[in-house]
C-alpha cells in the first residue's frame, strides 16, 4: 500500500482551545461524551478525530494518558451509527488483557444511548461468553491477538465486514511477540478499511508496519520532549539499599498511590509480600497469576483497598487509575520504551505525578540514554544514608579504582 504522508501535526500535551460539539456529532454519542463528564478534547483528539471523521488512516503518537482511547473510540461510534448493524463492524487489538477490558468499558460508557454492542475477546478466562457475545452480533470487537487468532482458526469469530481497524499500543506487541498473529488477523480483514494505529513510542518496527498498513495516513506527533504533568527524579543508591529507599519514599508526603515496578515476577511477588509484612497495604500484578486474580488486584487498587501496586512491565499498559501519585521504577527499565510506558501510569489528563527510579552503577547507559529521549537531564536526589555514586555520572565523581575513601594506601 502507499503510505504517503500528506498531513503531520506536531502538538504538545494540554488544552486544544476546541470543543466537541465542534466536530457535529450524533446526539446519542453526545449525550454519553456529556456523561462521561468531559467538554474539551484533549490534543491527540482535536487533531485526530477531524482526519477519521472524514475516512482517512491515522498514525497517532502521544504518551500515555493524553486520551488516545477517546480519540479512536469517538470517530468509531460515530461511523458505525450510520451503517447497517449485525456483524463486527469495527475491531481495536491491544496486547494485553488490561487494556483491552479498559477500552472495551470506555467505548461503552461512550455509547451508552447508541445500542451499539461492544465485546472482549481474550485468553486467560473461559470462551464461551465471549463466543455467545460475537453470535450475538458485536458490532466492536476489542481483542488481544492470541485468543482472537484461535477463535479465527475455529471459524468462531468473522471479521469480513470489519470497515475500522484499531492496533493500539502496536509497539508493545511487537515486544511481545505478536506479529504472526498480528499477520494473520490482517488477513482475515477485508482490504478496504479504515487503519489507524496508536502508540506512544516509535521504534523501527512499527515504522515498518505503519508503513504496510496505513495509506497516505494523517500523522499527530505529541511525543517530543518531556510532560509537564510528570517530575522525573532519580535516586543513586546501592541494590542492596533498594528495599530501605523504597521505603523512605513511600512515607514522603503526598504518597497516597503508588505503582512500583520490578523487572521480574519473583521480585515483584516477593516485594508485594514484604511491604504487606510491614503493613503497607500492598498487592502483586505479575504474569503468572491468573486472570482472576489480576483482576482482583486491579480492582483493590482502584478502590483504594491498596496503596501500593507491586507490578512487571505487564502493567506498564493497560493501566488508568485516576489519582496514582508515584510510579517507582524499583529496577531501572530495559528499554526506553519500557521506561516511557512506565511513568505514564502517573500524571494523566490534567493531573499531576512523580515518577522516581532507583539507580545503580549498572543503570548509567540507560539513564543517558532516557536522557536523551527526554531532552534534558533528569535530576538526582539523594536519601541520607543511602547515596550511591551517580548513575550517569563521570568518572571523576567517584573514588578512583582500587582506593576507598577515608583509607590510606600502604
């Protein structure tokens, strides 16, 4: 397909001076737009709703929590309310089960007065719902590949009416490995549709993919420099020191919710364990627990059951829970990626959050390198008692090799 880019819009994050009831919607997606409480989009909406309103492809790139959600779901209703219903009309695939149920609930609370069916497809939890849901007649299909593909092999799902295709959060399925199955949905789409693809980085595969999918797509690029709604701060300390710097931060004032990230599911089980131990109410989110459970976790967080998410990169996506005051990268992230999709769990929409990481020696390559995406240095801060030397620091503000300060060489 061609991909010419005819139109790229460059924004920043924060009001868009516009109202919805500028882009002469349907009274019944207006009335749930009044629902939900919201009057002004937000700048990946203002920019991105006009271009799908008139049939075009999008590339949309924004952090997360700018309401990429919205800006799809909107233009999707609105489209689908002028058709013939029965029949998958509209599909949006994310790659985890968390994201797909919160977009699944965003896009109902949206058309709640428009009769539109919305339905989930994806593994971890019994087939069966979600078969009868599709026989039904959904007209939107929110779908993690995996489930969706095995359903498309059984002939239990059809997409051959699909007119709008959503791939959200497309860099994170190319970390998790699904692009065969991402192939083999495209095939079973018919050729003309609408595309759009969401995400909030861009590495070269996803450029790879955006450049088969999308035909002479209308670009909205919010992903340059920092969020003004995030503090980024960094916290040289020791590994061993890790457990006693986490827990200084958690105490500081205004800690009411935070989401602490490991880099394993052992470390993020065990480190849930031992906060709970200590009294914080605090619970696991890591990809060996069941479907059940992680949903009970999310749901205890979101009430305020919990303080305190103990989580891997599975909750890097997928993941808006209002007033999160802190993320905590407890390990340093292993891409730059993994670190942007991190930190937006924290100052989403108009709020504001904190996101602090736990620095090593081994983390330096990487702190230069988050550096660089954001464009500034990130500033360090040290615990009393536990500072360690800088990660990213030059050499020349540590001890030279084989001396310990305070010791004489014999």
């Amino acid at each position: 397909m061609s991909t010419t880019t005819t139109t790229t819009t460059t924004v920043e994050p924060g009001p868009s001076g516009r109202a919805f009831s500028s882009f002469d919607l349907s009274p019944p997606l207006m009335r749930g737009i009044r629902r939900a409480g919201w009057t002004a989009p937000r700048p990946i909406q203002a920019q991105a709703i006009p271009a799908l309103l008139a049939g075009r492809d999008v590339l949309g790139l924004a952090p997360t929590g700018t309401g990429k959600t919205a800006a799809f779901a909107i233009p999707m209703i609105e489209r689908l309310l002028g058709g013939r219903r029965g029949g998958t009309r509209a599909l949006v695939v994310a790659p985890t089960r968390e994201l797909a149920t919160q977009i699944a609930a965003e896009i109902r609370r949206l058309a709640v007065e428009t009769g539109l069916r919305v339905a989930t497809v994806f593994g971890g939890v019994g087939e069966r719902p979600q078969i009868a849901a599709l026989r039904r007649g959904a007209d939107i299909v929110v779908a993690c590949p995996g489930r969706l593909v095995d359903l498309l092999s059984r002939r239990l799902a059809r997409l051959d009416r699909v007119e709008m295709l959503v791939l959200d959060e497309a860099d994170h399925m190319f970390d998790m490995g699904f692009l065969p199955d991402i192939r083999r949905v495209l095939a079973a789409l018919p050729p003309r549709r609408q595309n759009l693809l969401f995400s909030a980085t861009m590495p070269r595969q996803i450029r790879a993919l955006a450049d088969r999918l999308l035909v002479r797509p209308h670009v909205v690029d919010l992903t340059g420099g920092r969020l003004e709604t995030i503090a980024h701060e960094l916290f040289p300390v020791q590994d061993r020191q890790k457990r006693a710097a986490l827990d200084r931060l958690l105490s500081e004032p205004g800690c009411s919710s935070a989401i602490v990230f490991t880099r394993t599911k052992h470390r993020a089980r065990r480190l849930a364990e031992q906060l709970a131990a200590d009294g914080r109410r605090a619970v696991a989110l890591q990809g060996n627990m069941t479907q059940a459970a992680r949903d009970r976790a999310m749901r205890g967080f979101r009430d305020r059951r919990y303080e305190v998410l103990v989580a891997t990169d599975i909750a890097a996506r997928g993941i808006d829970v209002s007033g999160v005051s802190h993320v905590i990268n407890f390990d340093m992230p292993d891409t730059v990626e993994a670190y942007t999709h991190r930190i937006g769990r924290t100052g989403r929409g108009d709020s504001e959050g904190r996101a602090y990481t736990l620095v090593t020696a081994a983390d330096r390559a990487m702190v230069r390198r988050v550096e660089q995406r954001l464009g500034d240095a990130i500033p360090r801060r040290a615990l009393a008692g536990l500072a360690a030397p800088a990660a990213g620091s030059p050499p020349s503000a540590r001890a030279p090799r084989g001396r310990r300060p305070g010791r004489r060489r014999r």
